[in-house]
C-alpha cells in the first residue's frame, strides 16, 4: 500500500533522499510479539489504523510504503531529519495505545532508513 504519487516511489533510490534523513522505518515486529496469538486476527486492522494515523500526519509532499509484514517506509521530503523522527514515534506510540492500552517506549522501533550496501534495498 503506498500513500502518495507513484512516482514519489522513484524517489526511494536516490542517496540524497536517505541522506537527507527524511526517511524512516516504523518497525512492527515489538508490536507483533506483544500481540501474541492475535496478531493473525488483528494485523489487517493494525495495518489500517497506522495508514491511517499516518495520513492524518503527512502532507500531500509525503509519502508511506508497506515495505514488509511488519514495516513501514514514511517519507517527508520536505520535512526537517527530527521531526520525521518525532512524527514516526508519534504514528507508533498512538498504534500501540490503540491496540494494546499502553505503550513504553522501549516498544517502538522507528529507526532512519538507510540504502542497503548489500542490496538495492533498505535498511
């Protein structure tokens, strides 16, 4: 699921745009293994409510990718390295709050995004 033009997605290999540091990733898997048994029942709804979080978060300059089961690509070209920082901690925070009740933050994972030297993907 992607947020945002498509052609934003040609965006993703330029260096530039990694170094910048406006790209981070919003890791799941801490979310997942609270979840438990549940998460095959609550995944899609998980998933649903982070899209939408994010897209009360983004402006139309940004942009959101599902990059795996339990990660996500946020984007904010035009938005200083920090705040993109703050605002994926944010999304992550009010997810587990929703979901779990609670949240600690030793339960979120939002890390910058990096290219993988080893692949044409990410880190």
């Amino acid at each position: 699921m992607v947020y945002g033009a498509p052609s934003h997605l040609n965006a993703l290999a330029p260096p530039v745009l990694l170094a910048k540091g406006c790209a981070n990733v919003i890791h799941l898997e801490k979310f997942k293994a609270e979840s438990g048994a549940r998460w095959p029942r609550i995944c899609e709804g998980v998933y649903a409510k982070l899209e939408n979080l994010l897209r009360g978060m983004l402006s139309p300059a940004d942009f959101f990718a599902r990059i795996e089961d339990t990660a996500y690509l946020v984007v904010m070209p035009t938005t200083e390295p920090e705040d993109v920082n703050v605002t994926c901690l944010r999304v992550a925070f009010d997810l587990h709050v929703s979901f779990l009740g609670q949240c600690g933050l030793e339960h979120i994972e939002v890390a910058t995004a990096r290219a993988n030297p080893d692949s044409d993907g990410l880190l």
